[in-house]
C-alpha cells in the first residue's frame, strides 16, 4: 500500500514534502540551488493542494483545486529557524496568492496538503470547522500576504498567514454557485529552490507518507466513453432548443426524430453527373423505340395506359343507305352503329388488330387495321344484303310528296327511306312466316304492315302527322270534345260534355305538345249576381286527364309561348272601378306555376309578337301612368315602348304595329326604340294574327282576299308573304300539326268543319264537321 501511495506523489508534491520536511527539520540540509518557477498546469481537472503552515515555506502546486476549503494550522510556537534559514526570506517580499472557494465536498475528499496541515495543527480553528459542514456558494475574495524583509521569525510570518485565512473565512457568501476554480496559485518568492526532485532522500518521502492520506481518485474509461456519446448525441438539439427560446417568445416544439430514407432524394440522385447521363440515355432509347419501332412504341404506349378513339360509318350496299344496329369488334371492343350507321368507340388499344362488322341478313366484314394515337376515323364500310329484300315507298297523306329518312323495322332488321321515300329492307326470313314491318318518323303516325314472304311488290303507303286534331261537336246534344288524325281514323271521346257549356267556347291546342287549353262554362258555377262563371282546363290528350287553372267572370286564352300559356281573367268578385280587375297571368305547364304579369281596370289591346307580350292598360283607375308595354312570358325585362295611353294595336305585318293615339296615329317597328308618327290612319285597320310552326321558321295568318278566305303564310327567313290556298268561308282558329300540316276553320252556310291542307302542296282535304268555337283570335274585349 506505501508503494502504491508513494507512486501516485507526482513530482511536484514530492518537492513541497520536501521543503516542509526541511523546515520542520534543522538537521536536513538546505538547498541553495535557485528555485525554479511554478510549472505551467497539465491537467486542470485535478484538485490542487493549498498548503498553510505556521511557519514560511516555500509552496508550489500543478493544479488548483476546483472548492478545497483550506485548513490553517494554529500552533503556538514552532520550532526557531538557523540563522542561515532565516537568512532565505530576507531583503525579500513573499507575496501568496490563495484563491478560496468552497463546495459541498465532504471533510473526507480533501487534498492531502490540507491534511499535512491538519496534521501539524493541535486545535483547529472553530470558523474553519464550522465552515466545512455549511458549504457557502459565492467564490470569496482573494488576498494576498506580503512578508516583509524584517519578518525575521516563523512565528510572525505564520501568525499573519493565521490572520490572513480567518479574515477570508469570516466573509460571508452569496447564495450564487461558484464554477470551478482552475486558477494557478502565483508564489512570488526568490528563493524557491531549484534542486532535481528525483534526488531526494527514501526516508523523507517514508516520513511524509505516514503524514499525508491523498484520497484516492477513481477513474472508469467505459463510464466517461459513455457520457461522453450521450452529450455528444444530445447535445446539439439542446443547443438548437436554447437558440430557438432566444430568438423567439413562441414555445419550442421537440425536434422529431425522422427516419432514414431508404432511397436517396431526386435532389441527391440528380447531382450526381452518372445519375443525370444514365436517365438521358435511357429516355434517348425511348424516344427511338417509340419513332422507328412501331411495336415497341404501342407497346410501350398501352403500358402507360394511352388508349385512342376511332369512328365509322356503315351502309348498305344495295341502297348506299345507313345501316342501323351493325355490331361493330375493334380488338375486342364491340358496340353498335346508330340510326345515321356510325358508331364512336372510345379506349382503344394501339397498335394493329381486327375490325368485324357483323348483321344478320348481310355479310360479315373482317379487316386488319391499325390504331394509332388520335380519333382514327375509319371512314364509311358497305355491307352486302344476303337475305330477302322488300321495297316500300312513303309519301305525305295531304301533299304526295316523298318523305326521307324514314324508318322500317322489323326484329333487328331495319332500314331507312331516301330522298324519294324508297325503302329496301333486307330480312333473313329462312321459315318464310308471315312477319310485320313498322314504319316510324318523329313527326309522322306509326304504320304497321302485315307482309307476306312471297310477295315482293312494292308497297305504297301514306303518311299521316302523329299529332291528333281535337274538336268540339254536339253530336250529341252536348258539347263533347274529340280528338283524331286528319285522316279520320281512331276517333276518340277526350272529355265528355257536363251539360252545362254555352256557345262561345275556346280551344287553343300547345303547337307541339299533346295539350290543350280550353276555357267553358262546364263548371256551371255562378257569382253573387247569379252570372256564369268561366273555368280555364288544361287538358293531356294522350291519357285524357284535366288540370283545372283558373275560375273567373271572364278568361280569354292569349296565345301560347314556349311552355306557357298566356290569358288574361276578370277576377271574380272585384268591383268595377278597381285598379285590380283585370289581370294578365301566364301558366307554366312544366311546374303547375302561375304568374301575374300586369293587371289594370281594364286593357285597351294585347299582342303577342315573336314570343313577347305587348299590353295597353286602360289609364281607368290606374295609379300609375298608362302607356304600351313590352314583358316576357315569365314575367322578366317589362320595358315601356310608349309612354301615352294606347286605345288599339293593330298588326299591319310581321315587323309594325300601328297604335291609335286618341286622333293620332304611330307606327312602331319591333326592335325600335320608340313609335314614330304617322299623317293618316292605315290602309287596312283589320288586325293580323300570327301564328308560328313548331319549329318557328313560318307563319300563318287568315286574310280575306276577293270574298274568300286566304291562307297566307310568312316565310321568317325571306320575310315575304305567300299564298297556299284560298276557300270560301276559310277562317280561323287554325293550328299547325307539324311544320307542314295546317288545320284551319271553313264556315259557311253549308257547312262548318275543319280542313287539313300541306303547304308543300296537294289539296285540302276535309276532317270532320265542328261546332264553331274560338281559338287564338284578336283581342276581343
């Protein structure tokens, strides 16, 4: 144990055992040798020794201690020194400079210096003992103790030395933690000695090893390996947290901890020139396969999920007309033609494959072709009829006229008409069973045909409009409403007659949808003063149901735009002074709505011209100026044309109306900011109704022309008026069926009946006899 003892004294506490030891000892030889100066400090983290003794001593250190707390010796006398020991302090200042500290190390951790001291010193000072168990936390103040030439004697020198450390052990400490002391002790002292510490005798170094018990230092390379990986691992998000609390008064979020990507960024793959050459001669490769090897750039291109589009049109070839319901294979994709032959199919694959055309009765078509990117219109493909072909020829009922585009069907079989009304329907009939054929167009009667197998003559048949004619007859006594084709055929009872209708009924049919207005005094109900009442039906005449619209003193129907009809009521039960007695509504067959467009004492005049109302209320009672008017059907864009009271409108053409001023006379030409004043009244004050076809592209209108009637119709496109029939008694109401079929009143002595009559030619021809009832006519109030 001394031999380990002995080897852990390193060299610099080897020489100040000696010094002491020689102070201690008269009889050990001095060392006159200069003293050489403190050695620069090799391992700060080593407690230092602080030595004090009683008497002068030379003291050297390596490392200052990071909290020693110092013990003074305070022995009454010591031994005298020889003269020649005295003879080292003088003419000579000793300045010592002690830095105190002090921790909450135990007594037991002190340096070993501290214990020589302890070991010479018979009572220990009571500050000093005190101050070992209370631990202060503020660094004192350093002093300093300068011996003077005179201070002949060790008794002196330590008794200022004594003085010294109590005066530094009775000042009190601040409550602050004091950082580890690494400061050098300086001795400023001459005389230190320089002697070699290697010579020095066994038996001192014996003797200071009993005195001396240097705690032993335990030291563990894994632990301090250890600490050492864990301040390095957390040490800098500590930092970026502390940073972060400094720049910012927001509350710092934990670092995340992310995972390793497996694979490196796009952004690291790209900085790399071999990455960057690899990917460009790969996409190089690509683009010459795509643009010289066609196999390899459909493949590729069906990889990446490009599809095309490709059409085609299929006729047959015996009548080079369209052939409907073909099946149609492109690679698997099959869909079939429409009523025009052509078909549209979408996401194909590229690249060469096989279209079939396929249809029973024709023969089949099979052709390798290739599909590239883009639409691919394959064009028109003709089909040989294989099976028995029969020919039909279709002409309007009233005109003769050929009619195209109409269709014949029978199963899947089905062809269409040309422009003379020809039909060559090819059947695959191996039973030779008797079979129908149907013959369909959008605005003509459906016809079916019984056909024999054997016989192949042609057939002709006549086409009638697909619009019923409705009318009122009294056949039987009552006011009953039917409906027909203007050929006569499947009459039926529409709405049967309650008893209780008057002469002077109206039935105003929609142009284009199997609904009518009709206005009758069926209801049988009476006002207060016992007058009838009139009730407004809309009547379906495909399933012969009734809406009821309204019920008043009075209704007369206006005319229809779009899908409203448009009338004006004398509401029941409103005096005859109020501003509110008449008003002008409109219905809206699609939603049941109603809506009131303007309403007055009375109105001097309506019109409707080119799908727009045109009104003059009375200025009667009125709280607002009188004038003419112009609303929509809905009620939207009401605008005055005129701002004086307007007494008539007449429709002297398509394009003017005249208007009666009191005594003078304007004429307004639709579209026109404002009427302009004429010199004189018009030729010809009998007022136009116009009435528009289906499609609004022609007009009609009844005019008198050499004592008969005269229908004239106007052509929207040339705006010229043409002539198509004249009879005697022709008049109104008269309707179109379809863009070509009319239906107009004859009233004459000998009869009163309805006419159907064809602006594409022909004759009219008569469809029943009628009870005379009103349809759409001039403003009648």
């Amino acid at each position: 144990m001394d031999k380990q003892r002995s080897e852990d004294i390193t060299p610099a506490n080897r020489e100040i055992e000696e010094k002491i030891k020689r102070m201690l000892d008269p009889s050990l030889p001095d060392e006159p040798a200069p003293i050489n100066p403190v050695q620069p400090l090799e391992k700060p983290n080593k407690p230092a020794k602080i030595i004090a003794v009683s008497s002068p001593v030379e003291l050297a250190t390596n490392e200052v201690s990071a909290a020693p707390t110092p013990l003074v010796s305070t022995t009454p006398s010591a031994p005298e020194l020889p003269s020649e020991k005295k003879s080292i302090f003088a003419d000579k200042s000793k300045k010592i400079i002690i830095p105190i500290s002090h921790n909450d190390e135990e007594i037991s951790d002190k340096p070993a210096s501290s214990k020589i001291n302890q070991s010479l010193t018979d009572k220990p000072d009571a500050k000093s003992e005190s101050k070992k168990t209370t631990p202060p936390k503020k660094e004192l103040e350093v002093k300093s103790i300068t011996t003077t030439d005179n201070s002949n004697s060790a008794e002196e020198l330590s008794e200022k030395l004594n003085k010294t450390i109590a005066e530094l052990d009775q000042q009190k400490p601040d409550t602050e933690e004091v950082e580890p002391a690494s400061d050098q002790i300086d001795f400023d002292e001459a005389d230190k000695s320089n002697s070699d510490k290697e010579t020095t005798d066994q038996n001192d170094k014996k003797l200071l090893e009993d005195k001396i018990a240097e705690p032993e230092i335990i030291s563990s390379p894994s632990t301090d390996k250890a600490v050492e990986e864990i301040v390095a691992a957390e040490g800098d998000e500590l930092l970026e947290i502390e940073d972060a609390v400094r720049e910012t008064d927001e509350p710092v979020k934990p670092v995340k901890k992310t995972r390793k990507k497996l694979f490196p960024s796009w952004k690291k793959l790209w900085a790399k020139p071999n990455f960057r050459w690899a990917l460009l001669g790969v996409l190089i490769l690509l683009i010459i396969a795509i643009g010289f090897i066609p196999s390899s750039r459909y493949l590729l291109l069906n990889s990446a999920g490009i599809r095309a589009k490709s059409s085609i049109v299929v006729l047959d070839q015996s009548t080079q007309l369209p052939l409907k319901n073909v099946s149609v294979s492109i690679g698997g994709t099959i869909s079939a033609t429409d009523k025009d032959g052509k078909v549209n199919m979408q996401k194909l694959k590229l690249g060469s494959t096989t279209l079939k055309l396929e249809k029973r009765a024709f023969a089949s078509v099979d052709k390798k072709i290739t599909i590239g990117l883009g639409s691919n219109p394959l064009g028109d493909f003709s089909l040989t009829p294989t099976g028995n072909q029969y020919k039909f020829m279709v002409t309007d009922y009233l005109s003769g006229k050929p009619i195209e585009k109409v269709e014949a069907t029978s199963g899947d079989a089905s062809a269409f008409s040309d422009n003379k009304g020809e039909i060559k329907l090819t059947i695959d009939n191996k039973n030779d069973e008797n079979f129908k054929v149907s013959l369909n167009s959008e605005s003509y009667r459906r016809e079916n045909i019984d056909i024999i197998p054997s016989d192949n003559s042609v057939r002709n048949i006549k086409l009638v409009p697909s619009k019923k004619h409705v009318f009122v007859s009294n056949r039987s006594g009552k006011f009953d409403i039917f409906s027909n084709y203007i050929d006569g055929k499947e009459e039926k009872l529409v709405l049967g007659a309650s008893g209780k209708e008057k002469e002077g009924m109206v039935l105003v049919p929609h142009p284009s949808e199997p609904v009518v207005a009709y206005v009758s005094t069926r209801a049988g109900k009476t006002n207060k003063d016992g007058f009838t009442l009139s009730n407004l039906l809309l009547i379906n005449t495909d399933d012969n149901s009734t809406t009821d619209i309204a019920l008043s003193e009075r209704i007369q129907v206006v005319n229809w735009i779009g899908d409203r009809l448009v009338y004006v009521l004398i509401s029941e039960g409103t005096s005859a002074n109020s501003p509110k007695r008449y008003r002008l509504m409109s219905y809206n067959i699609e939603d049941s709505s109603s809506t009131e467009l303007a309403s007055g004492n009375y109105f001097n005049d309506i019109i409707v011209v080119d799908g727009k109302i045109y009104f003059a209320p009375a200025s009667a009672y009125q709280t607002s100026p009188p004038g003419l008017f112009r609303i929509n059907a809905d009620g939207s864009e009401k605008q005055t044309v005129f701002d004086q009271e307007v007494w008539n409108i007449f429709r002297t053409s398509y394009e003017d109306l005249a208007l009666s001023v009191q005594q003078n006379w304007y004429n307004y030409h639709i579209g026109d900011k404002a009427p302009t004043k004429q010199n004189a009244a018009p030729s010809n004050q009998t007022s136009r109704v116009y009435i528009a076809n289906p499609s609004d592209k022609k007009n009609l209108w009844v005019d008198i022309r050499d004592g008969k009637g005269a229908l004239v119709i106007y052509d929207k496109e040339s705006k010229k008026d043409t002539v198509v029939n004249s009879q005697s008694g022709l008049s109104y109401p008269a309707m179109w069926l379809n863009d070509s079929t009319i239906v107009y009143r004859v009233k004459t002595g000998q009869e009163t009946a309805d006419y159907a009559f064809s602006i594409d030619g022909g004759t009219a021809v008569k469809i029943n006899d009628v009870t005379n009832y009103v349809g759409i006519d001039r403003w009648n109030y």
